[in-house]
C-alpha cells in the first residue's frame, strides 16, 4: 500500500539521520512531503520529475517516485549519513539583503558565517586524526610516558632549588643570570637588525648600479641613432605595452578572478564526498557531449559556401593567434632578459666578494668579441623578423577593419533596398523559411520511417496475438469451471477481511496508546538514570576535594620540616618571595634604564650624523670616479 511504502521510504530516512523517526499516521500529507524534500535537497538528490511532480508523487505514494527515490539512497547509505550529518551544521541561512543593512545582524551573519568555516576545519582534522594509525592505547602510553618525565623534572629541580637556596648570593646571582640573558637576547636583535641593514644596503647599490648601466647603455644606442628611427622604436614599444595593458593582461586578469571566484564557491560548499565528485563528472561529461552535439547540428545545417564572412573570420583569428604569440614570445624574452641581468649581477657581486678580477687576453677577447657579432647578427636577423611580422599584423587589422566597413555597407545597403520595396525583412525571413525547410525534410523523413516501423510493429503483434489465441483456447475451456468457485472464494474474502481490518484498526489504536506510554517512561527514565551520572560524579568530585584537604592537614600538622615544605601554602609562600625578589630587581632595572636614557638618546643622534656624513662622503666618492670614467672613457671588461 502507498502508506507502507512511504513508511519504508521513512524508515530508510531515519537511519540516515535519527530525527526523521515518527508515525506517518500522525503527520499531515502535507508536511511528510514537505519534511521529505528539503531532507532530500540536503541529500543533494536530484529528482528525475519537476518539483511539482514528485511532491505529489510522496503525497499520493506513488511507487514510481519512492523506487527512484529508494534506488538512489541505498547504495551510498553510510555515505549519505555522513553528508546528512554535515548538511544539519554546513546549510547556509539565507538572509534578505534589507536585513543585513542593519550592522547588528550583518556582524552575527559574518559570525555565523566564521563559525561555519571554524566547523569545517574541525571536522576536516577529526577525519584526519580518525584516520590516523595511533590508537588509544599508545596515546595513553605516551601520556603516562610524559607524567613520569614531568615528575622526573619536578624532582630534579627542587633538588636544584634545595642546592641552591643554600647560597649566600644566590639573588645576586640569578639577577646576573637574567641581566646575561637579556643582553644576549639584545646582541642578537642588534646582529639581526645589522645584517637586514647590510641587505638593505647591497639591494640599494645594486639597484644605482643598475640604473647607471641602463642610463650609460640608452646613451650609446641614442649617440648614433636619428630622431625619427628614435620615434619608431618608442612608438613599437609604445603599441605592444599598449597590448600586454589593454588586451592581454586584462584578459588574464579576467580569468584569475573567474578562478579564484570558483574556488570561494568551492570552499564555501559543503564537504564533497567521491560519489558527489563522480557525479559532477559524469555531469561534465553528459553537457560536453551535448555541447558537441549541438556544435555539429549547427555545422551541419550551416553551409560554408553561403557564409560569406568565414574567410575575414578565419583571418582575424589567425591574427589574434599571432599577436598572442608574439605577446607570449616578447614575455619569455622579458623574462629571459631580467633572469640574465639578475645572474650577471650576482656574478658581479660574487666576484667582488672574491676579489678575483681578471682581464681577457688577446685570443679571448677575440673570442668574445667573434661572440657578440654573431649574437649580434641573431638580434638583428630576429628584429627585422619582429617588425616584419608587426608590419604584417598592421596589414591584416587594416585587411579585417576595411572588409567589416564593407560588410556593414552591404548590410545596410540591402536593408535600405528591403525597406524601399516594402520587404523589409525579407533577407531574415529568407533565411529562417530555409531553416524551417530543412527542419520539415528532416521531421518528414523521420515520420516516414516511424510508419514504417509501426506498421511492421502492428503486423508482428497481430501475428503473436492470433497465435496466442490458438494456444491460450484450451486453457481457457478448463478456466470456466473454476470461475464460479473463484467468485465463492472472493467473496469469503471480502468478509474475512472486513474483520481483518476491524480487528487491525482496534489494535492498533490500543498500540499506538501502548507506544506512547512507553515512550514517556524510557524518556524518564533517560532523565533519571542522566541524574544520577551527574550526581555520583558530583559525589566523587566532593570526595576527592576533601581527600586533598585532609591531606594538606595533615602536611600543617606535621612536626617535621621536610614534610611541611610540600604543603601547598609553603609552595605559594615561596612563589610569593620569589615574585617580590623579581619585582624588587625590576623596579631596580627600571631606574637604572631611566638613568641612562637621555645619555643612550643623545649617543644614537651622534651615531645617526655619523653615519650620515659617511653616507655623504661615499656618494661623493662614487660620482667623482664615475665622472673620471666618463671624461677618459676607459674601458676595461672584467671577469
């Protein structure tokens, strides 16, 4: 029956999560398909029906709607707990955006929000630590591992503290210890500070060193170059900046945003398990093939001979593709270009740190110099290929600029002829009737064969119905005889189970009275046996707090010395004695740092001024040998 069937449809639900347990009796139709649909949306299930359909579906128990249902849940049930578990803390509220304006609510949304990441995390590290190869018993063994250590520890340094309080300057002593500590501490700042200093210092040089060499470079390649070859080459930089700005960078701009857009979506999602990601694959897989589908249908009905614009498309394409790969080769020459400038520096740097310098000889710089010709001749053989291929790009922009101007015109041109003959649309129109043409020859040809298959479908089943009829005759013969005792036996039926059902509807109601019942005394006696955990561990907790009070009692009362040092009040006198010597030592450092404060002050300006004038006196240096290089002109390659 629908009833039982919902009902089993029910009980599936409530092994999956627990809270779905009730009588389906005492719910309104209504609700149970309203309850079994957002449980199933948490489910992530996907009815092959519309909404509408399957919501009238559970309401009516219909068998169809509740086997798909049931076909889909069973396989992955344990799965399914873990995501109904997840889906009742990870299902985001749905706020109104009027609602957030108010700073109050949207501050608690931003906190719920927090709190559903902080669960994420959680749950992701309980898995992890679930999955782990330590059991319980090698956790307990290293905890009793570490309270045996601690209380090695605790032994060794009261014995340390009971050798020294023995001391006479044993105050004097650890005050000098702390002073040691601190000044180490500093000297390692300072050697830290120092050293980011001298880092600092290499990254500034090497950058003037830099710029000095790219400002000495732009004056010899300007020295022998005119002004409109000057203009050229700035303009050729100016366009392809001008690309990488406006085209290109954008465009990956574009899709890093889309990617990382994607990932928040992701991560905001609830945990996916392997079946979700299969899914969604075979999903990907099922639109993919669609997409192709759809591509050839529209290959297919599209001729290319009529498609006048296929060529000036096919153009542009091929120049789009050419400008991103000259853009991707000047990137890789860009990169080529910085990675060999930051090697060359470090070499330099190396070699100076060394102190290696090293002329060429006569062979090897011959060598060198045969060198740099032949690159020489590969930059030039590269750039007239460069501005060549640019010349080209210019042609074809221009090519595809002039054939969309003519096309427009033509459009335009045919559609002024259109509107002057009173047929406008009529290009439109044209092109649609093909279309629809096309379609009623295919649709068509479809109907022919479908005919053909049913006629020859009629005749295979009036054959097996003849032949049915000759086989099924005798049997028929021998069923009359039985007809009128199957009546006697249905209606003996029909009385039974009138009865039945009277029967079954009493006892049930006295069931249902009984399950109540005893619902209510399991649910007390929950309740009771909880309170009563609660209590014998209230009653243990007292128990081992007077234990330790009679314990340190006992340790007051005690005549021995030895044994009175462990009680807990000796303890905190101690620990008393100890803060109040380290405050007094403080207070004293304290002075001492205000003392000598104003005299520290005035010592770092000094050294401040110092290392000013010095950063004076080395600038001045460097640009009085660069201006003695400059009006020589010696030049000397070092390696």
């Amino acid at each position: 029956e629908p009833l039982q069937l919902l009902q089993v449809l029910n009980d599936v639900f409530t092994y999956i999560e627990p809270k779905n347990k009730m009588d389906l009796r005492e719910e309104l139709p209504e609700d149970m398909a309203h309850r079994m649909l957002k449980f199933l949306s948490v489910l992530k299930y996907t009815p092959e029906c519309s909404v509408q359909e399957f919501q009238a579906g559970i309401i009516t128990g219909d068998k169809s709607v509740v086997y798909q249902a049931l076909a889909w849940l069973m396989p992955k049930i344990e799965t399914l707990k873990t995501r109904a578990y997840l889906g009742k803390y990870l299902v985001r509220l749905e706020v109104p955006e009027e609602i957030l304006q108010d700073d109050e609510v949207d501050r608690t949304y931003q906190e719920y929000l927090e709190l559903l990441e902080e669960f994420k995390e959680v749950h992701k590290s309980t898995d992890k630590l679930k999955n782990t190869q330590y059991t319980a018993a090698d956790i307990k063994r290293d905890i009793t591992q570490m309270e045996q250590e601690y209380e090695q520890l605790q032994k060794t340094i009261e014995r340390k503290k009971a050798r020294v309080e023995s001391m006479s300057n044993m105050q004097e002593l650890l005050g000098a210890a702390r002073n040691l500590r601190r000044e180490q501490e500093r000297q390692a700042s300072i050697t830290e500070q120092r050293a980011s200093q001298k880092a600092a210092i290499q990254a500034a040089e090497s950058k003037v060193q830099r710029l000095m060499r790219q400002l000495k470079e732009l004056r010899v390649t300007t020295q022998n170059m005119s002004v409109e070859k000057l203009l050229v080459k700035l303009e050729e930089e100016y366009k392809s900046t001008q690309y990488l700005v406006q085209e290109k960078l954008p465009k990956e701009v574009a899709a890093r945003k889309k990617s990382c857009n994607n990932l928040q979506k992701v991560l905001l999602e609830p945990a996916m398990t392997d079946d979700d990601i299969e899914e969604l694959v075979e999903r990907a897989q099922e639109l993919q093939a669609e997409l192709n589908d759809m591509h050839a249908a529209r290959m297919s009905r599209t001729d290319p001979a009529d498609d006048k614009l296929a060529m000036f498309r096919k153009q542009a394409m091929m120049i789009a593709r050419k400008k991103e790969g000259l853009a991707e080769e000047l990137k890789e020459y860009t990169n080529e270009w910085t990675t060999a400038e930051s090697e060359l520096q470090k070499r330099r740097e190396e070699m100076k740190s060394v102190g290696a310098e090293q002329v060429l000889t006569g062979q090897e710089f011959k060598q060198y110099i045969a060198m740099i010709r032949n690159k020489g001749n590969i930059y030039k053989t590269k750039r007239a290929e460069m501005a060549d291929l640019r010349a080209e790009v210019g042609v074809l922009a221009r090519t595809a600029d002039v054939l969309q101007t003519q096309y427009n015109s033509v459009k335009a041109a045919i559609a002024r002829t259109e509107k002057d003959k009173g047929i406008s649309g009529y290009t439109d129109t044209q092109d649609e009737l093909e279309k629809i043409s096309a379609q009623k020859g295919q649709t068509d040809e479809q109907k022919g064969q479908i005919l053909e298959d049913m006629s020859d479908m009629s005749d295979k089943l009036n054959k097996m119905i003849a032949e049915k009829k000759a086989a099924l005759a005798p049997i028929i013969k021998e069923l009359r005889p039985l007809r009128s005792k199957c009546q006697e036996l249905e209606h003996l039926h029909t009385k039974k189970k009138t009865e039945y059902d009277s029967l079954s509807a009493s006892l049930g109601s006295n069931l249902h009275n009984l399950e109540q019942e005893v619902r209510g005394l399991r649910d007390h006696a929950q309740t009771e046996e909880s309170r009563h955990h609660f209590l014998m561990h209230s009653k243990q907790l007292v128990e081992l707090q007077q234990q330790k009070v009679d314990e340190e009692l006992a340790i007051y009362k005690n005549s021995d010395p030895a044994v009175r040092k462990t009680s807990l009040r000796e303890q905190y006198n101690r620990k008393i004695q100890e803060q109040d010597n380290l405050g007094k030592a403080l207070r004293a450092k304290q002075k001492t740092v205000r003392e000598q404060h104003a005299p520290n002050v005035a010592q770092m300006a000094m050294w401040r001024d110092l290392q000013a004038l010095l950063a004076c006196k080395r600038d001045s240096l460097i640009t009085r040998q660069q201006f003695k290089e400059a009006e020589t002109g010696d030049n000397i390659l070092i390696l």
